[in-house]
C-alpha cells in the first residue's frame, strides 16, 4: 500500500505575523511547511516557536537569485509543492501621497508586493506541477480593489492592485495544469504592518488563506476573496 503523501506548504513572510499564523493553521491541518524570512535567524526563531515539521529559509523575494537558490534548495528536499502562499510584503507609504510620492518608494513596493509573487510563482511551477491538485495564494489588501484605491496609500495599492491582475493571468495561465490561484484580503489586522489598533487578531486574518489552501474547491480560481466570500477586484 502507497503511503499517504504528506502536503507540502511554502509560505513567505512566514517568521510573524500573518504568515506565522498561516503556517501555524497548515502545521495542525498535517502540512509539512517551509517558512521564509529575510534573515536565516528570524525564519529560525519562528520555525522554533512553531515547531512540528517545519523548514526555516533565508529568502529575500525581490532578489531572483535568492528566490532560485531557495527554491533548488527545497526542491533537493521535497517531490513536489502543493501550496505556495505568497505573503512576504511591506507598507512603505507613511507620510506620502500619489502626489509625492518617489520612483524609488513605487519600485520598492511593486517589487515586493507584485513582482515577487510573480517571480516566486514561476520559480516554483516545477514542483507545483508535481501536485495533483497544487493551489497558490496571494496575499492581497482591500487597498488593491479598483473601488478601495487611495491616493494617501499611493504605492501599497497599486502594488495590491497588480498583484491581483497577476492573481487573474495566473489562473488563467495556469488553469491547464490544474493549479488553483487566488488572492485574498485578510483585513485590517493586528501586526507590525496593521497596528495594534486593527480589529481583527492575525488567527482571523490567517482564515482565509488556510481555508483556500487546504478546503476551498479546486475548481475556484481566479478571484479574490475576504472572510471565505468572494469580493470584486
């Protein structure tokens, strides 16, 4: 009798916040996970607290190299990838305006926020085809919805804004292979990123991404989703 295979989860940004919480929820729903943060100690802190079948990684996401030299790494450690959830992000607007705002400030975001999901997501096609049914989640804001856009969160929402057309040109580029991508809102959340003044714990920001990775129908891809409910874009 074939043993059963054990899933495997990535998920970036993984060391606090939000992603420690969606690793913690994978980790008690059988997920081996593998964690990234952008230094080795801070991954392995977390993969300490965390504990279970858990693998610390130093990746930097708006590096390619490193995404490829983690990516090779996990690949000599694992058959293949069921969920990649890409969460790594950063809220660089305090004190500017679409009307201030620098090319340098936009390029950090967009290559954090965007363009590394994107890069993360091609990096990890290989392994994600060697799942039968691999998924892969973005973590996106409300400031990415056309409707929610705010000229005083200049660069988080556009780069939330592109990494859901990214989220919609994935799945429809990836729906041949059978890998769901979604993208979701977690809320406003207590963490570094959301204050202490948030309503909702990071365990409730966390839901959703744990409930697409592992319950949601494969065959729901493409859309954007908050509290378990489809939103707009």
């Amino acid at each position: 009798m074939k043993p059963k295979h054990h899933k495997q989860a990535l998920v970036t940004g993984g060391n606090r916040g939000i992603g420690f919480e969606i690793a913690k929820g994978l980790l008690a729903k059988g997920y081996t996970v593998t964690i990234t943060a952008r230094s080795l100690q801070q991954a392995t802190q977390a993969a300490e607290e965390l504990a279970g079948p858990i693998l610390p990684m130093q990746l930097d996401v708006t590096d390619d190299q490193a995404i490829h030299q983690a990516v090779a790494t996990l690949g000599q450690r694992i058959g293949q990838l069921d969920v990649l959830i890409n969460n790594a992000g950063i809220y660089p607007d305090n004190g500017v305006s679409i009307l201030t705002i620098s090319r340098e400030l936009l390029e950090t975001s967009m290559n954090t926020n965007a363009f590394g999901a994107i890069r993360m997501a091609q990096a990890c096609l290989p392994l994600l085809k060697q799942a039968p049914n691999a998924r892969i989640i973005n973590v996106s804001s409300g400031f990415g919805a056309l409707e929610d856009l705010s000229a005083t969160v200049s660069s988080y929402c556009q780069s939330k804004l592109a990494l859901n057309g990214a989220t919609i040109m994935l799945a429809q580029a990836l729906a041949a292979d059978n890998i769901a991508v979604n993208a979701l809102c977690p809320g406003w959340v207590r963490t570094d990123m959301g204050g202490s003044s948030a309503p909702r714990s990071p365990e409730q920001g966390a839901d959703t991404a744990i409930w697409l990775a592992s319950e949601a129908p494969q065959q729901e891809t493409g859309k954007f989703w908050r509290s378990r409910q489809v939103i707009s874009f």
